[in-house]
C-alpha cells in the first residue's frame, strides 16, 4: 500500500520519535534533556556501554555516532523489529491516534504492475552481466581494463554488455515469460506504429544498470564500443519506472555513505562516480546525461544539507556551474545550500585518482567554493569597474541575483553579504548608500584604499609575505577560539553537543592547538565529562600554566558566558553563536590560503591581470575575516538566568 507525503508528515509530527524510541531503550540520565527533546542512550542496533546513540523530537531523527545508522520514526521500526513499511506506519499512526488511509485499489494495481517491471529489469540486468563474461563480452572486458576497473569494482555496480544483436535480449526475456507488452513498458526495445518489428534498444555497448532510491533497476545506460555510432552513451527512455530528471546515478550507496562521509558530491557522469568508488569515495553521485534538474537537487538535499557539486574545470564545467548556480539560488534556504569543487582544466574525477589517487580528489573538494562566492566571482572576475558608471551596473546586477532568492532571511543575508564584498572589493573610504536592503552598517572597508592601487610584483610579493608571517607567529591567544575551548573544560556538557565541532576546531595558535591535544587525548582514553577530570589532564600533559594563561584572557575580557560561574542556558547561547563564528572564519581562512597560493603563481609568471584580481579577492576576504573577529556573541536579553542585566 502507498502513502502520501502528507499523511507521513502529520503521523510522524504527532508522535516524538522519542516515544518510538523510549519503547526499546533506557535513556542516559546524565546526557539527556527532556525539556528540549533531547535524548541519548546506548545504541541498541550495536553493543556498547557508553551512550552513543542520539535522537532529537525537533528533528524527528536519530543517529547513532558509534556505528553511523540514523533514520526517522519508520526506519526505526523497520530495521530494529524487522517491520515492514506498511506495518511501521500502522505502528506509528496508531500512536498517533490517526485513522489509516482507506485503500487506492487503482494505485495498489499501478503498484503491483511496477514490482512486475522491475523483475523484468532484474532479469535484464543478469542478461547483461552474463553476456560481459561470455565469449561476445571480450571487447567489452578489454574496454573496462582500459579503464583501469577491476572485477570487484564491475561487480558492485553489477555492469554488464548488450550484444551486437537486434533480438538477444528480447528472445530472452520472452523465455523467462516476460510479455511483450512488459517488454515494451520497460524501456528495453524500440517499438511504435510505424515499426513493423520491435528491436532490442541497446546493442554492442557496456551496461551500466540504473539504480532507484531502494536499489530497484530501473533502467539503464549504455556506453558505445563502436566508433561510428552516433550516441556514445544511450540511457532509457522514460517509462513507468523511470524518469530521468528525477534520478540519480548510485543514489542508493551514496545515500548510505555520506552518513559518514558527511556529505553527498554530484559528478559528471556514470565512470566519474564508479572511479572515485573505486578509489574509496563512495559518496558521488551523477545526472543522466542532461544538465542537473530541480527535482535532482531535491535529492541532494534529503541526503544533506551542502552537497558539493564537482565540474570539469575547462570552459564547458564553469559554465555548467553556473546553470547549476542560477538553478539553485531560488531555492536556498536555511540549511539548504550548494558548494562548487573546480577540478584542474582538462582532467575528471577519473583522470584526477588515477594520477593523484583519492588524496588529490580530496583537496579538489576542500577547496570548494560556496554558493554566494561563485556568484561574486563570475560577475567579477575579468571585469573592469573604474567607472562609477560600471560600479553601479555591479550593484544593480548583484541587487537583481539576491532578489531570485524566495526564502526572506537567506535573501536579507544574501543582500548583506555581495554588500560588504562590494564595498571590500572597491575600497571606499566614504559610506554608502544602502544597495541591496537593510540598514547598512556604517564604516565598513574604511582606510584600506583601493585595491587595485597595490599593483606589480613587489606588492603583491610583499603582501604575501606579510600575510604569512602573520600567521606563522605564536603571537596573543585569539580571544574567541581561547573562550570556546575555555567553556567546554568549565561546562564539559557542551562536549555532548558540540563534540562534532570541538574535534575539528582546527586551530591556529600553538598553545591552543597544545591544550586541544591533550583534551582529545583524555578523551579519547575515557575521561569522563566532567571539569575536575579535564582540569586534571591538563595538569597531567604540563599545561597548567597555558591553561591559567588562557582562562586570565576570558576573564580580562569579561567573557563570562565560558566561565565556571555561568548558568548553562547563557553557556549554551554564546557558545553556539561562537562555534557559528569560528566555523565561518576557518572557511575563509581556508579560502585565504587558497588565493594566495594562486596569487604567487601569478607573481611568478608575471600574470598583471590575474594578479590584479587575485589581490582584489584576497583584500576581500581578509576584511570579511576582519569584521568576523570584531563580532561579539551578545544578544538582547543575555544573561538573565545567570543572575546578569
């Protein structure tokens, strides 16, 4: 029986998934916190003796940072009591207190029908693959050594080889007692009035089967052995089972793997996703020969909230990064966004493992640029503003982009944000009128002068230089990173929520980066979360006097919200808006790092345009940098329940 969306969503908003859950396990005491739906408990789908296992009634998921398996109110029926689908939503709907849905006999018949097509698709898939390893599949075997695909790796995406034959496929099926009328509705032959004998659609080519959300084949593509044919790929037609823009290549893996990847990364093509599976990045996905559609960003974002689109990094990628841009922008939201990973000019994913391995795939992605910045540098980059007339044509321009935006408060950040670049990117001393909305903040960008007035080799060079001396020294304790990690040793609870967060500060000061060891460390080897314990493994590794040095700054600087004395409601406020801070600013520290290695190529080859740019890109960033760090984590109304005005 099938569901509507709708009837899911308002069971599963009725019943707190905790009270799915509380059913089969005993909740952690010390970690939970009931008033705000926030539960943990030992994992009951593996064994272990501390609570690992996290489930959140806002969200209505759980997930489990021990063994990775998360899911909602079903899938935990499912796959711990063995239910079927139909029998969980009972389950739940019940507990909800909610009639089930009366029957659709035409679409159970429309059901039942599918599950017939996709057997038929299932022998077809084994057709295929038997025929790759018989004496017709020798081209094709050669085909995929040239490749460099081994046997494992053919058989997990199940590959296969259509012969060089008008009627091989259909005669077979036809034996298995597949109709032609099922035949016909899969996709596999070319039929039609005007086509006295129906014809089996792929011939001569490597099969790669084509996946649905469960696993399903639903159909396939088909790469040419033969030079003269005129598509070198051929994927199905649409049929019942299938529809091409609401598909992605592997989904099903991917889905599963970027529970611990942490991501999802849309490629080009079928052998860019199998490459990077091979070398070990099993997360990739691709569209099926077309541009990528809104219902395939759909998809992307049920897996996660940031995929990284992968391109080409010739003139044909950065133009399907821009397509792929213009699609998105209406519909970000918060928590629903897109990053842009150009690859070298002239390789693919393939090309890139094969000479790199998956280490130079993965630098490819951590430089990956966010939506806004690839929007700025396009409308950017190689341009000329030194006319107020050219200026305001910019600003317009960028005014036009950030009003596609429908979702209010992404479109106000937005505006905020392609302001202060423009401001940053023309170095005005005076303030401006207000261009994109929003009461501007006066001051900005003030003194630093125009860019693009620091030309030639010697400054350049000598920004650079300084730039890296700067952040090379040891230098004071950066004041916001020494109060992140001063509240987590005087309120250990903070570790329970911000574990994730806390592991990956990746910090920049020596002495910080020593006391962050040592706490991972104590950790990692059992230290319970508690002050006195991490105080004391502190003490233990000879950091006592870092750690004093670190809690006089918080305290000099009156940032009480991470001292002992804080109530944990004001703890918990100023540290998620700090974690929110500092995660921004290692972003464009990194994107920093980045520009400035190309800046020094430019240098060195004597590139005066490109350097101009790169210049006018880094002023940028580093003023955004600037402005993060005089931010202060201070709301209206803070400090009340630690007895503060």
């Amino acid at each position: 029986m099938r569901f509507s969306p709708s009837f899911l969503d308002e069971i599963r908003d009725r019943v707190p998934i905790s009270s799915v859950i509380g059913a089969r396990v005993t909740w952690d005491r010390r970690k939970t916190n009931a008033q705000r739906g926030d539960y943990w408990a030992c994992c009951p789908f593996h064994g272990e003796k501390s609570p690992s296992f996290h489930c959140e009634d806002k969200k209505g998921r759980y997930h489990c940072f021990g063994c990775g398996v998360s899911g909602d109110h079903f899938r935990f029926l499912t796959e711990l009591d063995g239910m079927s689908f139909p029998e969980a939503v009972e389950r739940v709907a019940e507990m909800a207190g909610v009639p089930m849905p009366a029957r659709d006999e035409q679409a159970e018949r429309r059901e039942r029908e599918r599950t017939t097509l996709t057997d038929v698709m299932e022998l077809a898939t084994k057709f295929f693959q038997e025929q790759l390893q018989s004496a017709s599949g020798a081209k094709a075997r050669a085909y995929l050594r040239e490749r460099g695909l081994s046997s494992v790796t053919q058989q997990a995406f199940r590959m296969g080889y259509a012969p060089d034959s008008r009627n091989a496929l259909k005669e077979f099926l036809a034996g298995k007692g597949a109709s032609r009328e099922q035949i016909e509705a899969c996709g596999l032959v070319v039929h039609g009035p005007d086509i006295p004998v129906s014809y089996d659609r792929f011939r001569d080519r490597v099969m790669f089967p084509i996946e649905d959300s469960r696993g399903k084949v639903i159909a396939f593509g088909g790469r040419a052995l033969s030079a003269d044919v005129p598509a070198k790929y051929l994927n199905s037609n649409d049929t019942e089972l299938f529809h091409k823009g609401n598909v992605l290549y592997n989904f099903a893996r991917a889905r599963k793997a970027q529970v611990k990847a942490g991501t999802v990364i849309a490629v080009e093509g079928y052998m860019d996703v199998i490459a990077l599976a091979q070398a070990g990045i099993e997360n990739a996905v691709a569209p099926l020969g077309t541009a990528l559609t809104e219902n395939q960003l759909e998809l992307l974002w049920r897996m996660t909230g940031e995929p990284v689109l992968c391109f080409d990094g010739d003139q044909a990628g950065l133009k399907a990064a821009h397509r792929a841009a213009e699609l998105a922008l209406p519909l970000v939201q918060a928590g629903r966004t897109l990053r842009f990973a150009l690859l070298p000019e002239g390789q693919d994913p393939d090309d890139l493992v094969k000479a790199g391995g998956p280490e130079a795939f993965r630098e490819v992605l951590a430089q990956a640029r966010p939506l806004a910045e690839l929007l700025w540098l396009r409308e950017t980059s190689g341009g000329v503003f030194d006319t107020p007339e050219r200026r305001a044509e910019l600003e317009r321009t960028l005014r036009d982009l950030t009003s596609r935006i429908r979702d209010e408060s992404v479109r106000r950040h937005y505006q905020q944000d392609m302001r202060e670049r423009v401001q940053a990117f023309f170095g005005s001393n005076r303030g401006r009128d207000n261009r994109f909305g929003g009461q501007e903040r006066g001051g900005y960008g003030a003194g630093r002068g125009r860019p693009g007035q620091a030309s030639g080799r010697l400054a350049v060079s000598d920004s650079l230089a300084r730039s890296a001396l700067v952040r090379s020294s040891g230098g004071p304790l950066p004041l916001r990173d020494t109060a992140m990690l001063v509240a987590m040793v005087n309120h250990p609870t903070l570790l329970d929520d911000y574990f994730d967060a806390f592991e990956h500060m990746n910090l920049q000061h020596p002495d910080l980066k020593r006391l962050h060891a040592a706490l991972l460390d104590a950790l990692a080897h059992g230290a319970a979360h508690e002050r006195s314990t991490l105080v004391g493994a502190l003490e233990q590794a000879g950091l006592s006097g870092t750690w004093d040095n670190a809690v006089a700054l918080v305290r000099r600087a009156r940032l009480w919200p991470a001292l002992e004395d804080a109530a944990l409601d004001d703890v918990r406020e100023a540290f998620g808006q700090l974690a929110a801070l500092h995660s921004r600013t290692r972003e464009l520290r990194e994107q920093r790092s980045s520009v400035e290695a190309a800046l020094a190529e430019a240098v060195e080859g004597g590139e005066e345009q490109s350097c101009q740019h790169l210049l006018h890109v880094l002023n940028a960033i580093s003023a955004d940098i600037a402005n993060l760090e005089r931010l202060e984590a201070l709301i209206e109304g803070f400090g009340v329940s630690s007895g503060r005005v």
